[in-house]
C-alpha cells in the first residue's frame, strides 16, 4: 500500500507542478522583462514625422508576430499573433491578452486567450467576447467564466478560401450602419504550395443556421459585409487584400498590395437591381500621385525578397482613416495610413473632396510619416485607441514576402521564420500627448445608456462606435428618448450622425427624426439620411416626398446618393427627378452609372439623352452606349427595332456619333442576350445600305457588328452584299480603312471561299489595316491549310501582323501542334511571337501541347545564369539615358509607364526604379518569373462560346470583370459568360527581352530608368 500511495502522491505532486507551469506559460506578469533589449533598441530606428513622438507599448517576450489588436470597452488589450505565416498550418495561432499591473503605459502582463487557430489575422470585439478571421472561418470567441481565456468558440460564418495567407479574409470592421464588413479578395492561384493553399473555398454560410442565406464561392472573391444576429451577409462591389477603414461619414476605402487607397464608390445592392449593366468597375483610385507610390524608405540594409514594384508600394497593408481626434492639422482632417512593410515604413495621404468621391495627396513630400532604418521592421497594421493615438503593429521579420513569389534559391537560403519569437506594438501621439491611461481600465462597458448616448458626440470615434455598438446590443427602448435627442442636438455633427444610425440599429427610427435629418445643415448627415430613408421607402412612402426635396442640394455627394436610392423608387416624379440630377452631373462616370443602375425606364431615359445630345461632349456618347446596350440585352422587338431603324435611316437628323454609339450598345447587348432575337430583313437591308454608303468608318464598322450577331438571313441579299464586298477589297484606289472594312464584312458569308483572296493580302504592299483584316477574316476559316500559308509567309509579317496571325492558331489542338512544330524546326523564331501570344500558347489545356509551349518559351535555370553572366558587362559599360529612352520606347512602353506618362499602365510604373541598384534592375529585366507580384499575374478566361482571353484583371464588380492586355482594348466580359476563370502563373513582364536589345542598349535602358 505504502508505495501504491507513494506514487499517488508523486501524480498529484507532479499534476499540481504541471498547472503552475501552466499558470506562469498562460499568465505571465513580467514587468522587468516584458520588452527585450533588442525591442528598447528599436525606438532608435524609428523615424517620425515632425510633431509626433513614439513609444513602445508592447514587444518580445511578452508578445510575437502581432498582426492586429483590439482595445475593448473595459481596457483589455487583444492581440492576434500569426505564428504560421508564410507556410506553416499546424495551429500555432494565438489570441493574447495584455494588460497594465503598474499603470505606467507599457504592457507587461500575457495571458493567452486562445490558442490552437491556424492563421488568425484579425480581431474585432463583439457582444461579451471577439470576432476573429482564421480562415476559412469567422470565429467567435468569449471569455465566460472571467478567468481570461476563451471557453466558448463558435463559427459564425465559413466557407472562405484558405489561400496564400496575404489574401485571406481578415479585418472585420463595426460599420457606422451597423454591419460588420470583412476584407476579402478571390483565392491566389499556387504553383508551388498547392497542399497547403490550394483551397479556393466554397459556398459561404453560417454553419449554425442552414436555411439563412449564403453567397456563392469565396463570395466571387469579393469584401463581405453581415450581421451574425440577424443572419443577414452580402457582398460587396469590390474586394480588398488586407486592411479596410471609413471615413467618419461611413464612406468605404479599401487597399492592395501597390494601391493605398480606393473608394466603393457604388454598393452592390445597386448593381443587382440591375444585372444587365455591363460595369466591371465600383471603385474610385484616389491617389493623385500614382497608384503604387514612390516611397521614401530610410533602411540602412534592406532586405528584398520581391523583385517587383521597385521603388514603389509593393505590399500596402492595413489602411486606416485616423478619426481619434488628438492629431493637429493636416492628420486631423482626413489622413489615411497605410503600412509598407517591404519597405519598412508607413505612409500617409490625405483625403480631400472631389465630386462623387475622393482625391488623396501626400502631406510630406520625399519622405513618409514613420520609416525604420532596420530592415527586419515590418508594420503591417494599425489601429486608433480610446486616447486618440495611432498604434503601430509591427511583425519584426527577416521575410515578409511569401515563398509563393519568391526565388527558389532565397527560398533555400532559410530564414522564413527568422524573428517569429519578435513583435513590437508602438504607440504614436503627438510630442506634447499624455501616457495612455486607457491601460489602468476603462468603464465604459459598464457605462448608463445615457453615458453611451453622450459618448456619441466623443471627438474620438473609438468611443464613438463602441458606444453605438453597446447601445444596439442593449437595445433598451427606454434610451430611445435620448438617443432621439441626441439626434436632433446642434452642437455635435457626428453625434446626429451615430444617433441616428443607433436608433436605426434598434429599429426605432421614425419618419418626422428622419424627416428632419433630410434638412440637416451638414451634407454629410443628409447623405446619411438618404441611406436611412433608403431602408424605410415600402413602411414609409412619406419619405419620398422629402427626398425629392434635395434634387437641387449643392453637395455632389448628397445628390449622387440621393440618384441611387430613387432608383428603387419607379414613379414618374421618380424618373423626372434621376434625370434632372443624371443631367446635372452628367461627365461623372459615377453619376451616369447610378442612373443606369435603376434599370427601369431605359427607353424613356434615351430618348431624353438623345434629344439633349451633345456631340462635343464624350459624357452623352459613353450614356447613350450603355442604355442602348441594356435594352440590347433585356429589351423586346418594340424597344429595338426601332432604334435600328432611326440610326439607319438617312432623312433622319440624328446626330452621328449618336448613331454610333446606339448602333454599338445594341451589338453589345444583342450578343450578351439570353434569348436570341432576330433582326427581320428589312432592317438587315438597311443595316447593308449604311454599311456600304456612309462615309464614316465608326458608323460602318457599327453596322457591321449589328449584322454579325444574327448573319444575314436573306440569302439574295447576303450574295449581293458580298459581291460588293469584293468589288471594293479588289479595287486598290479605294481608302484603306474601307477595304479594310469590306474584307471583315467577308464574314458574314462563308470566309472559305475567299481564301486565295485573302492570302494575297498578306504581303507588305498591303496597308497594315488590310493585312489585319485578312487575318482577321482567315481566322474563321476552319482546317489547317490557312495556318500552313500563314508560316510560310511568316518572314514577311510584321510584328503587328504577326501578332494577330498566331490568334489564327489559338482554339484548335491541331492548329497549334502546326505552330509548336514549326517553332520548334526553326520555322517561326520563338522570339517574333509577342508575350501575350506565347501565353496563349502556354495555356493550352492539352497537357502535351502545354509542356512543348513551356519548353518552347520558357528558359531552365541554367539559361537564366547564361543569360545574367552574359549581360554582366552591361554594368560596367557607360549607359547614355537619351539612347536608353529609345529602347524604353522599344521594349518597355507597351506595359509600363514612367512616373504616370510615357507608356501603358498594365505593369508597376518604372518612374521609381532610380533607387535600385543596376543589379537589381537588370535582373528584374532578364528575369521577371523569379517573382509574381498579386496584382501583376495573368488570368485566363475561357468563355463559353470556347474563346480564351488572357489579360491583368483590371477592375471587377458582382456582375463583370475588366481584361487589360497590351495593344488590345480593355475587354469587359459578364460573369454569364465565363466558363472558367484561372491564373497563369507567368509574369505578366515577358522574358526573353535581352534577344531584342544587346550589352550596350541594356546600359543604356538602366541608365535612362535610374535617371528618372
């Protein structure tokens, strides 16, 4: 018994040493230890700008790898460490808690709230616990027994993609109108790391409520918004990579890796109501100083791991409007701050007002707010606390980029987690600010409704939004009086402003409080009131009457959103008042948008654009294109034909270009129906005779491309036209731009019967537009004989011609293998195929054919080392910058600009690139796959007429999505036409560049670009 009893002791011993360890790992109270030398060494890296001071709040041992916090309305500080970033998914993600014991404003007490996430990024108080984003999950998580650990862990929501942990959803933020919006973007294609981050997600839910609604996968990779009571989501009308923020008035401002700031400048409850617009687009870039700035780093070592955006933003983060209060002009007015943690810095810009949205400039010129000379400092987001102040969340890593972008040798190299046991959080105020007393406790979740009630009005929207938040938690009707008050108070904006939206959020908003917040002196609150009115339009039609009132208002803001809400109001006083304020501001794109999206009444709305037409102006052609393109796709006969009979018809006095751009919309529209819809023979007869008897090419291609959606059905009057078609490709006095047009006509018959015709044009006699419209033409001819003539001409093309002729290969396996082969016997030099057709080639979904084009166009490792140890000498040469603006000219211009000019913007702007050393420049240059910045990778889009496009995805809405592809116009495509939609994973910068320019132009193209 007694060594039975021994051992008992030694277990009860041994379990109580276990749960003081555990007590001391969980709950620590170190205040002589809580920051590390290396952490107090670290202020003296820091840069700030004039005014301002920065302290250290926070840092290694007692916290790591912070990527986001939360301060709640008792004064606990959460913190979320991302341990796993870039690759690891075991689950060593925490949720921290920090705390104060000694009051002197630097944390020295941890416990561990939660742990066991796997990439957490993201925290947001909700209700008694937090919301936190550790996809494919929303997470909630409560304290309830008050011993400091989460007890309780719900999924709110599920479905996300689990992609490259820069782009997963993260960032949840309590919106002025009391929805919780997400920051989101679509899943990252991976080559490399396709077991960890190949999941693209599914259909997004709450998992506790099956029959509430959902979104479709990974929310079309768009930002969400939802409220977890109520079971509601939606997505929004743009998407966002990490960090997101609102101006005080609730307007949405998110950011990419090389754009620190756009606005949503339409939601997406206005697009749904009309899904046959044809609007890829909802967001506003703002920057007046490029959309990936220069930035101004101070690192003494930098530390690249990512060849491109040189110069630039390149890994924008955290976007954040300070609303705290306490920072003197300009940071008081509208500044918005985004981390830069390639570079090591953090800038700042300022929002001024332009029209519909937003401009935003820089406040310090060549150099930025906060900046480290240390190369391992790495903020990456930010937040604004109960004391006005600007904490800095800082992940303190040797690599920030992911391996996924990475070449594979700095993978090799190691180091991806050097610094995961590091963190800093700093706090920055200005020089004359007080310590942080937040962190001795705040009460003001213990606070009366009446206390709530008056923090509306705090100077701080940190207390601001907390109380709102509480308040509409509590939903205590008997608060309604003073929050009615509060609504109505003259000496606070911003406390109308929240008072209003609590009472929204408690559904106690009446009309005559509404009413009278339509009258308010502030714009930014009659905007408001529109939105509020927006929700109440079926219970309270008296609204309405008061909303037409502001049709005149001299705030753009306010009349732009007032021209969206009416849009769900279809009255005739409705239609009147959206015209008047169409016509008000009608050369922003945003207006004419707002308008279309009603969807009601189109016809009606034409035809007053046209009778106020004004050809001088671009704004009414742009108009009339885009209703004449929605009736193309949801109007009847009635609407349509007769539209083709006015702008066919020579007695007519219609304007022109207006005939142009009706005749162009209805094509869109005609081709993007789902119901097809004939155009009868006496129209076709008309469409023919202004074909061929205009004057104006514009008119006679829009004619054309009417005919082509439906062919002509009259067989007579189809030989006759093709008859005279010829007559005019033959006779060489005719204006090139008219044969041009004649040959395209070609197809409208059957293109195999003109094929000796064709193939003679392709000679260097013909005029360049000849040329292209034959190839054009001899596309549609099937077989491969065309394909076979076409390589034998090959030597004689242009490169302009050669470009569209490899088009004529693209679709068909055969035709390609015909290509690959003659390419591969030296036939066609791989080098005369421009970027984009060798992409077209590389994303051949016939594996074989893929594997050959690859081979074809792409270079092994040890070609690349030939090809760097080559041009080596390029850096000793003397480099003449005027020689090297003629190669940029050459080479580069088709993809990029300089400083904002001189170019295409499709890839970074190279105005920057001076910073750099030539070494990394011409690498860069020689290389451009050893990294694929997001935001620069290639998409293909397989349509499901079996068209493949590729392109940069330049701009997306719910309903469409914008291709950038160089010497091509923009293509817009509706969602209802994508079969498939996937990445390519090559550089959207061609390789290859150093076979069309030798040593010395390489010289010179890096002396013209460190020039600038």
């Amino acid at each position: 018994m007694k060594p039975d009893r021994q051992f008992t002791l030694n277990r009860y011993f041994f379990l109580w040493l276990c749960f003081l360890l555990l007590i001391t790992v969980s709950c620590r109270n170190i205040p002589d230890s809580s920051i590390s030398e290396s952490a107090k060494n670290a202020l003296s890296t820091y840069q700030v700008a004039d005014g301002f001071k920065i302290e250290l709040v926070a840092s290694e041992p007692l916290i790591s790898d912070p990527v986001d916090m939360e301060i709640d309305e008792y004064g606990r500080m959460y913190v979320v460490e991302m341990h796993g970033y870039p690759l690891d998914r075991s689950g060593t993600g925490k949720i921290i808690l920090l705390a104060d014991s000694n009051g002197d404003g630097v944390m020295d007490k941890r416990t561990v709230f939660a742990e066991g996430l796997e990439l957490p990024n993201s925290i947001m108080r909700w209700k008694k616990g937090v919301l936190v984003t550790d996809a494919p999950n929303v997470l909630y998580l409560e304290d309830t027994n008050g011993d400091g650990k989460a007890d309780v862990k719900d999924t709110l929501l599920t479905g996300f993609a689990l992609t490259n942990p820069q782009h997963n959803v993260n960032n949840p933020v309590y919106g002025l109108d009391n929805w919780i919006y997400l920051a989101h973007q679509g899943s990252v294609s991976t080559q490399k790391y396709k077991e960890e981050f190949g999941d693209e997600g599914s259909e997004i839910v709450f998992p506790s409520s099956p029959g509430s609604p959902r979104l479709p996968k990974n929310a079309n990779g768009l930002s969400v918004r939802f409220r977890p009571d109520q079971k509601q989501i939606e997505m929004m009308a743009s998407n966002c990579q990490f960090g997101h923020t609102f101006d005080e008035w609730g307007h949405w401002f998110g950011c990419n890796n090389s754009n620190q700031g756009y606005q949503e400048v339409i939601a997406n409850r206005y697009f749904e109501r009309n899904p046959a617009l044809p609007i890829s687009d909802a967001v506003q870039d703002m920057s007046d100083h490029l959309n990936a700035p220069e930035v101004f780093p101070t690192t003494i070592h930098p530390d690249r791991q990512l060849l491109s955006g040189v110069g630039v933003m390149t890994s924008g983060s955290g976007l954040t409007a300070y609303l705290g209060g306490e920072f003197t002009a300009p940071y008081n007015e509208n500044a918005t701050f985004i981390a830069e943690p390639v570079y090591n810095l953090v800038h700042v810009d300022l929002l001024k007002e332009s029209g519909t949205s937003f401009t935003s400039s820089r406040i310090l010129e060549q150099k930025e707010f906060l900046s480290s000379t240390d190369a391992w400092a790495r903020p990456v987001n930010f937040y604004v606390g109960p004391d006005g102040a600007l904490y800095v969340l800082d992940y303190y890593r040797k690599v920030i980029e992911s391996p996924e972008w990475m070449a594979d040798d700095a993978v090799a190299a190691g180091g991806l987690y050097a610094g995961s046991d590091m963190g800093r959080i700093f706090r920055i105020t200005p020089t004359n600010a007080k310590k942080a007393g937040w962190t001795k406790g705040l009460k003001l979740g213990d606070a009366s409704d009446k206390e709530l009630i008056e923090n509306l009005a705090n100077k701080n929207n940190w207390w601001r939004v907390n109380a709102q938040r509480l308040l509409v938690d509590r939903n205590d009707k008997k608060s309604i009086p003073g929050l009615i008050a509060m609504a109505k108070n003259t000496f606070s904006d911003v406390g109308r402003l929240h008072a209003l939206w609590t009472l929204e959020g408690m559904n106690a908003l009446d009309s005559p409080v509404l009413i009278e917040a339509l009258k308010d002196p502030v714009a930014g609150i009659r905007e408001n009131a529109i939105r509020l009115a927006e929700l109440h339009l079926a219970s309270a039609p008296q609204l309405v009457d008061a909303l037409f009132s502001l049709q005149t208002d001299p705030d753009p803001k306010v009349r732009f959103q007032l021209l969206l809400t009416l849009g769900f109001v279809n009255t005739p006083q409705s239609v009147q008042t959206r015209t008047k304020l169409l016509f008000a501001d009608i050369n922003d794109k945003w207006v004419q948008i707002a308008a279309l999206s009603a969807g009601a009444e189109t016809s009606s709305l034409l035809n007053v654009v046209l009778e106020r037409f004004r050809s001088e102006i671009p704004a009414y052609s742009s108009m009339v294109q885009r209703l004449t393109s929605t009736i193309g796709i949801n109007g009847d006969a009635e609407s349509i034909y007769p539209l083709i009979q006015k702008t066919t018809t020579t007695t007519d006095n219609i304007n022109l270009k207006s005939r142009i751009a009706i005749l162009e919309g209805l094509s869109t529209g005609l081709k993007n129906r789902k119901s097809p819809l004939m155009i009868p023979p006496n129209l076709q007869k008309r469409l023919v005779r202004t074909f061929f008897e205009n004057n104006s090419s514009q008119i006679r291609n829009a004619s054309y491309h009417v005919l082509k959606v439906r062919g002509i059905s009259e067989e007579t009057l189809k030989d006759q036209s093709i008859e005279r078609a010829l007559l005019i490709i033959k006779d060489t006095s005719q204006k090139a731009d008219r044969r041009a047009d004649a040959i395209d006509f070609l197809s409208l018959g059957d293109p195999s019967s003109y094929v000796p015709l064709l193939e003679k044009l392709l000679v260097p006699q013909e005029p360049s537009v000849v040329q292209l419209a034959a190839v054009r033409t001899l596309n549609l001819v099937p077989g491969t004989d065309v394909r076979q003539y076409i390589i034998g001409q090959w030597p004689e093309l242009t490169p302009e011609i050669r470009d569209a002729a490899i088009e004529t290969f693209l679709g068909k396996p055969e035709r390609v293998t015909l290509l690959l082969t003659a390419m591969e016997q030296g036939l066609i030099s791989p080098t005369s195929v421009s970027f984009w057709g060798s992409v077209g080639l590389m994303m051949q979904t016939d594996p074989t054919l893929r594997i050959r084009a690859r081979a074809i166009f792409t270079r092994s490792q040890e070609e690349g080392k030939k090809v760097n140890e080559k041009y080596q000498k390029a850096l000793e040469l003397t480099g003449d910058p005027l020689h090297g603006r003629a190669v940029y000219a050459a080479s580069c211009v088709i993809c990029h600009q300089v400083r904002g000019e001189f170019g295409i913007a499709i890839g970074p702007d190279l105005g920057t690139v001076h910073n750099w050393t030539k070494e990394d420049i011409m690498a860069n240059i020689l290389d451009p796959n050893l990294s694929i910045a997001a935001g620069f990778d290639l998409w293909n889009v397989e349509l499901n007429t079996g068209e493949s496009i590729q392109g940069i995805i330049k701009s997306e809405t719910p309903t469409a999505i914008t291709l950038v592809n160089s010497g091509k116009t923009d293509r817009t495509i509706n969602r209802q036409e994508i079969k498939s939609l996937t990445t390519v994973n090559v550089s959207a910068m061609p390789s290859g560049l150093e076979k069309n320019i030798d040593q010395q132009q390489m010289a010179d193209l890096l002396s013209f670009l460190r020039q600038n």
